[in-house]
C-alpha cells in the first residue's frame, strides 16, 4: 500500500448528495485499501442522510460548523 494522504483541493471528487448537498472525498476507500473512507458532507439546515445500518464499518462524525443532531438507534 502506498502512504495515504488527503487529496488536495484540485484532486478532490465532488458527488451531489440529497436534496443539494455535497459530498466530497477526501481519502477514498482505494487509498487505505477499503479500511477507512474520509468525506465533507455539505448540507443545507435541516437536511441529514436517510435512516442507515452499517454492518461491516463505523460511522465518525465531525461537526465542523453549525448544529446537529444524532440520532443511534
């Protein structure tokens, strides 16, 4: 494997996400040989992912800028 590192702002991937948020990639899953994925979930006010169960990973989240709320079933 080769050193993982953040990739830089003109290297980044940008996917839509849900009702026009944005996903960025920061570290993908290749990079780190699927162990671990780094993303910038951008979303408006009021706005989250839909209700999930991961079975094989751990979800982390960083809230960098406003409010949030978590909800672990």
């Amino acid at each position: 494997m080769t050193m993982p590192y953040l990739a830089q702002r003109d290297q980044r991937q940008t996917l839509e996400w849900l009702h026009g948020g944005l996903f960025t990639v920061l570290l993908d899953s290749q990079a780190t040989e699927g162990r671990l994925t780094v993303g910038l979930f951008d979303v408006p006010k009021g706005e989250a992912p839909p209700f999930h169960v991961h079975t094989r990973e751990d979800e982390v989240f960083f809230l960098l800028m406003g409010e949030a709320r978590q909800d672990a079933r």
